[in-house]
C-alpha cells in the first residue's frame, strides 16, 4: 500500500557516555576517594531522610583535581565539536561531590545558567547504579498511551545505567535525578558544570548549586 516509509527524529536531546579505561579508572578513583574523604571529615552524623552530603562546589580549582578537571574540559571541547558549535571558550563553573547514603536520592532537576552539565562517577554500589533523565517537553505528557514495551519514542523517562569512571555530559536544561540508595554502601558522584567563557565573564554568573560544606536536597 505505502510506497516507502520513513521515521525522522527531530529535535534530539544529546547524552554523551564516556568511560575510561578500566586501569586509568581505577587508578583515578583511588585518588579521588582519598581526597574527598579528606574534604568532608569530619562529616556531620545526621541527615534528613533521603539527604546526602555535597562538598564545596569549587573542587576545579583544587589541583588535587587537576587530572579530573582536564578530563571534563576535554569532554566539553569534544562534546562542542560533536555540536559544531562555535565559541570562544568553554570554561567548568562549579565541581563537587555527591555522597549518597542509604536512603540518599536526588530529586528531578535542571542546572541553570549553564550549557553542559555532567556527572562522573567514582563508586557505585549494585543496586545503585543509575541515573534517570525526563522528557523535556511539557506537551509531551498530555497523552501518554499504553504501550507494549516501552523505548525512546513512547516513554518519558530514561534510565541510564553508570558504573565507576564513566563520565554523562548532557544539556543543563535536561531534567535529571537519581534514584534512592537502597543499598548499604555509599554511592559517591562528582557532578560538574560548564558554561561558554564569555556568558560566564561578561553577562551572567551560573546559578552554582550552593556553597555549604554539606548540605542536603533541601538545605
């Protein structure tokens, strides 16, 4: 009956996926424990229910950091290549990190005032091992069918699956949370922001997501 048949994805949502080489990984890791345990002892004992702890959001200026800070700028670089965006720099505004405990989760949530935003990971427990990312478009809800089996054009959440150095780059904008910590050990995340040089030193500071030692969803 149809002479030909097409599907054309317009408007797509990038979400780059880069992991290390498992030595280099573990090697980086290793050093990056060791060095955010040092930035949160001693840790306060108590959390509200479904908190978690976050560092100082300026870890890109530490050169303890430095390795992991190159790693993200050449991330972006590449990530603006992918685009074929033209620019004049790219520069990390804000780095810190997530330590979920049991019970630990993120809620749903934007980065504003940035371009990328992104998430490395240094140790993620069975069972605590994903990200979730939710359909951006507000119109997209007002009819959500019974499906068959659920994929990237029928559903309005995706799971992504993270294990220790894997580095997500998406677009600040992308809604993004993670799901509670159900297991007994800490899941522990470096999340970054990054944002075009000029916007940064001429028309706006990004939003950071906060400047206490340690601080919970709601804190």
């Amino acid at each position: 009956m149809f002479a030909s048949t097409s599907v054309q994805e317009f408007f797509p949502t990038p979400v780059w996926t880069l992991d290390l080489q498992p030595a280099v990984a573990e090697a980086l890791n290793r050093q990056l424990l060791s060095d955010i345990k040092r930035m949160t002892s001693p840790r306060p004992m108590e959390l509200e229910l479904g908190g978690f702890w976050q560092t100082q959001t300026d870890m890109h200026t530490r050169p303890e950091f430095g390795q992991l800070t190159s790693l993200l700028q050449k991330a972006c670089n590449a990530a603006l290549d992918f685009l074929q965006i033209e620019h004049r720099g790219i520069s990390i505004t804000a780095c810190w990190a997530n330590i979920g405990p049991t019970g630990g989760l993120h809620s749903a949530h934007t980065h504003p005032n940035n371009y990328f935003s992104g998430v490395y990971y240094v140790h993620t427990p069975a069972g605590a091992e994903s990200i979730d990312f939710f359909d951006p478009r507000p119109a997209a809800v007002a009819m959500l069918a019974r499906t068959r089996q659920l994929n990237r054009f029928n559903g309005n959440r995706m799971t992504v699956k993270v294990q220790p150095g894997r580095l997500m780059i998406f677009p600040s904008w992308l809604l993004h949370g993670v799901p509670m910590n159900r297991t007994n050990q800490e899941r522990v995340s470096i999340a970054f922001n990054a944002m075009f040089t000029d916007f940064t030193e001429v028309m706006s500071p990004p939003l950071k997501p906060g400047n206490l030692p340690f601080r919970s969803p709601s804190g």
